[in-house]
C-alpha cells in the first residue's frame, strides 16, 4: 500500500499544488467532475505519452485514431449500452435521493459487520466471562480470524469485480464453524452465531441477486426484508428499484425530438470499432493488427465518489487487437502481461500491483475473459485497467446494425472471417492518480516533516526547477541561461522565491526530481562555471559543470527506480 490510509492527503496536496480542482468550484463544485490545473496537466499529459509511446510507436502494427465523442445513435445500441449499461437504482420518497440499490445492501451489510466485530469484542473482554484457558483459547482464535476476515471484507467490498467475495463467505462460514465450537461449551454465544448467519444470508442473497426473480425484484426484496433505511433521512419509504442507464443523452442538431438524441460516448472502444474497416481500406494492415485511442468518454455515475477515481466525465485509453479467431486466448494473456509490466515499467511499485482474472459469470456481456489490473490504493485493491477477450461481438454486431461487410479477407490461407478483439482499456485518471498515491511519502528531516512525490522523473510535471541562491544579476543571468538552455529538452522551472529550504519543500510536492541551485562559489571561482544538483528522492546534492548539467539530469532520469 501507499503510505496512504485514505485519500484525503492527495486530494488536499492536489489542491495545493495545482494537480486537481473541483471542476466549477467557485460554484460549489460539480459533483464527480474534476479540473486538471498546471501541473495536473502536465503529468496527465506525460503519462498519455508514455501510454502513446508505448502502445503505438514500439509497435509497427498498431496505429491510432481519434474519434468524435458524439456517434451515430445506432452505435450503442448495437454495442449492448442502450439496452445493458444500467445499474439498479432506488428512491427515497422522503429526501428524493437516489441510491444504487446494491450499494445501499451492501452498506447495510458493514453495519452489520461493524457491529456484531463490537459486540463480540466486548463480551470477550468482559473477562468474567471467560473463565478456563480453554474459552480464551477458543475465543482468541475466533478474534484473530475474524480480524483477518473483517479486513479481508473490506478490501474485497471495495472492489466493486466481487472477485473476492467468495473466499469471504467461505472464510464467514469458517468462523461460523468455530464459534459452534465454542457454542458446545459455553452458553452464550448463539447470538453471535446468528449475527454471523444473518450476514452470510444477506451477502449469500445479494451475490445471487437476479437468480430468484429479476435483478430489481430480488434486490427490491432484500431491502424490504431487511428493512433497510435511506442512509440520510433514515426513512422506509422505497420506490420499486428501476435500471437507470449510466449514458448521458443530449439534443442534436436544432429541433429537440426524441430521434434527434445523440449519446455522449460512455467509453472510446466504440470509435475504434466502427472505424475498423476505414482504417484497414486505409493503412494496409494486416491481422493481427491495433487501433489505439485516447479520449474522454462519460458516465453518469450513480456512485460517484472517490476523487478521480470514479467520475462522470473521465479520460480512456483503449487499444483494440484484432485477432484471428483461434489465437485470441494466446493474445489474450500476451496482452495482459504485457500491460501489467507497463505499470511497473512506468516505477509503480510491483507489490502495489496485482491482476484479478474476473470469474466467468461476471463477464461483461460482451467478453469471453477478462481481467483487471488492480493497483493497492488508499481505498483498498481497485481496477486501473481491463483487458477483455471481446470476441467477434462488437464488429458482428456493427455489421448486423450498418448492414457493412465487417470481416477480413487473409490474402495468405485465403479465408475470411470476423477478427476476434483483444483489449486494453486504462483510465488516464485512475493512472493519475495511481502515480500520484505511488509516489507519496512522508519523511522525518531534522524534526520537520517533508511531503514528497517521488515519481518517475519522465512522468514529472517539472522535471528541473532552477534556483539563483539570492536575487543578484550575476547569480540571475546564469540561472536564465540554464533554464533557456534545458527547455528545450526537459519542463524546468526558474524560482527566486523565498529561502532555499522553502524552494526544495515546494517542489518536493511538486514530484520535481531533480534542482539545480546557483551559487556564488560555483561563479566566482576559477574556471568553468558549475552549480549544485540536489536530488529528490535522498536529497543528496552533487556540484557539477554547467556543461554537464544535462548530461547528468540524463542519466538520473534513465538510472531512476522506485524505493
Ligand atoms: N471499453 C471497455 C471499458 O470501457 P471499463 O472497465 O468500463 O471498460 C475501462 O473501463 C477503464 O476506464 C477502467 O479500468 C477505469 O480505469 C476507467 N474508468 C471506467 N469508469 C470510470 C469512471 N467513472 N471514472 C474514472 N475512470 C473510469
């Protein structure tokens, strides 16, 4: 894990610094919609060139394309949007506030948790109770695994794939076994046990939701029978649960009828696949073969917390591999190792990184496997990236809907057939602030605490900030012809402001990795000019020639590793 235990120094430091704002703050803040300022941008944009780099130009059969956010209507309804992106939704009467309805069990379900983790704290410490070695012996294994557990559920709970959840109520029902233990010999704990089983029962329903009756009835159900509350008006007064579509709908064109409704796209993946056959008439590629594409795509969010991490209007960058059908399983796994070795490449620490395969029956409609890369976040284990075996479902469906041949004639074995596509879909915003929670410390110098992001110097917003130790021409004339001098080949920085202290803390939170200061012993002396480098992440500083300053910011910046 970052040395993060919850968002909220990132959000404060990127505000501080000038990384994220609240998009119309002065307004009050649109909810879920965040504003890149200066040196947000910078690092959103270098981190999409890495991206760029390495999916398009370390490749000589990938290539890219831009397309427009607004698309023909019939593109989401052929891709499965207009009728399956939906999430179930639940009013309250009362406030008019609308909840995800498997949100608001799963609430309930922590609630639970919570309580019955307190309950059984206090009667084991009532040390009255426990009267032989054998009791505390049986409860202090009880305790132990159901603080591994609790922990487990919680991570697991985060992360929305549910791939954990199955080892969560096995382990639930480990305990539950445990405590029957005890139950044999000791009078009280059959509350416990029936805490426990009414968590499983409510986990075990919602995990099956849409197996009884439909996915809204079932869920519907659960809140009834469990009469759960509207978390901020505390009231019991539902409506049925309805699918809300996650795509935003506007008007196109001067007259507003319902024909006229364009989507703003809810993920890029559809430009690259309705521009398959544009791209193959125009680029003389051949199987296998990418498209690549980065953009914003929107979602209305019901949920929407969580800074960038979840947000209405956010940055994709997808690829699209068109296979043959047979290889795509091969691909498939090229392509996910692939990724994950991209994260690490780019200085995330690898034990902060991990892939989760999805099981099959969360398959998206449209995949024959898929899996995340989930990085270690302050919020728990969460997805940065999907790679999907998309099977010939989108460009089947693109043909059945456009009426358009979308196959591919193999000249060599002369056959024909429907590519099979293998992607990589990565939020910008995700990975910005992946680099961001990545590079966050906190460090002890001589009593003080320093904040500094130590990133990969590629990825920095400022890569040199030039220091005149004091404002004096002599000092000031060189620190200009540096900065004119380094600009060209890296982003610097020339900062006269305030004591030097004060200019090493600023860009310390900055990222900046590496300062040069200008002095007078480095001047006056005989012979060549030289200044003092002085390094982010130890803060060690070296003197050297100006002639060399590029040369070694050069070096440190390929020599670079993460701590
Ligand atoms: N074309 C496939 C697709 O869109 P997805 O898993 O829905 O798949 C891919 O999205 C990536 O887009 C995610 O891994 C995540 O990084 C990013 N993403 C999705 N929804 C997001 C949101 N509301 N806010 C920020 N990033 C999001």
């Amino acid at each position: 894990m970052s040395n993060l235990d919850s968002l909220d120094k990132i959000v404060s430091l990127a505000k501080a610094r000038g990384f994220i704002f609240q998009s119309s703050e002065i307004y009050g803040g649109l909810s879920a919609v965040y504003d890149y300022g200066p040196l947000g941008v910078e690092l959103k944009r270098n981190i999409r060139d890495a991206w760029w780099k390495e999916m398009t130009r370390r490749h000589d059969n990938i290539v890219g394309v831009d397309a427009a956010i607004f698309m023909h209507p019939k593109v989401w309804e052929a891709s499965g949007h207009v009728g399956g992106f939906n999430d179930p939704m639940i009013d309250d009467k009362q406030s008019k506030k609308r909840y995800r309805a498997d949100m608001l069990i799963e609430q309930h379900i922590h609630k639970l948790e919570k309580k019955f983790v307190d309950d059984f704290f206090d009667f084991v410490n009532d040390s009255n109770k426990i009267k032989t070695e054998k009791y505390r012996k049986i409860i202090a294994d009880v305790v132990s695994s159901i603080e591994e557990k609790v922990s487990q559920v919680q991570e697991s709970y985060q992360d929305s794939s549910g791939v954990e959840n199955e080892v969560m109520v096995s382990s639930f029902n480990q305990i539950n076994k445990q405590l029957k233990e005890v139950d044999a010999e000791f009078p009280h704990p059959e509350k416990f046990v029936n805490q426990l089983n009414e968590i499983i029962g409510l986990y075990y329903n919602l995990l099956t939701a849409g197996s009884r009756k439909s996915l809204t009835e079932d869920l519907y159900e659960i809140i009834m029978e469990n009469e759960i509350r509207a978390p901020e008006s505390g009231a019991f007064d539902w409506t049925e649960v309805r699918q809300f579509n996650l795509m935003f709908k506007t008007q196109f064109g001067s007259t507003s009828t319902d024909e006229d409704g364009v989507y703003l796209r809810p993920e890029t993946a559809q430009g690259i696949f309705v521009n398959y056959k544009n791209v193959m008439d125009t680029s003389r590629t051949t199987i296998p073969f990418g498209i690549a594409q980065t953009g914003k795509a929107f979602r209305n969010e019901v949920v929407a917390r969580q800074f960038v991490f979840r947000m209405r209007e956010f940055e994709q960058m997808e690829m699209q591999y068109f296979v043959k059908p047979g290889t795509d399983e091969e691909e498939y796994e090229k392509w996910l190792e692939k990724r994950l070795e991209w994260h690490k490449f780019m200085g995330i620490r690898e034990e902060n990184l991990r892939t989760a395969p999805h099981p099959e029956d969360k398959l998206a409609h449209y995949a024959r496997a898929a899996a995340d890369i989930q990085y270690k976040y302050p919020i728990g284990w969460q997805e940065v990236e999907g790679i999907h075996n998309r099977t010939d479902f989108d460009l089947t469906q693109h043909a059945e809907f456009s009426g358009k041949k979308l196959d591919y004639f193999d000249q060599k074995n002369q056959e024909r057939f429907v590519p099979y596509v293998i992607e990589t879909s990565v939020g910008l915003d995700r990975l910005t602030l992946m680099v961001l929670c990545d590079a966050y410390r906190e460090e002890e110098v001589d009593g003080d605490t320093r904040t500094v992001l130590k990133m990969n110097p590629k990825l920095a917003p400022t890569q040199v900030g030039i220091f005149p130790l004091i404002k004096k021409d002599k000092l000031q004339d060189l620190a200009h012809k540096i900065e004119k001098d380094l600009r060209e080949e890296f982003s610097v920085l020339y900062d006269d402001s305030g004591s030097i202290g004060k200019r090493y803390r600023r860009q310390d939170e900055a990222g900046t990795p590496f300062c040069v200061t200008v002095d007078f012993d480095g001047v006056e002396s005989e012979g060549e000019d030289t200044v003092t480098i002085r390094y982010r992440d130890d803060m060690s500083q070296e003197r050297v020639p100006v002639s060399k300053l590029a040369e070694v910011i050069r070096d440190g910046m390929k020599d670079w590793k993460p701590e």
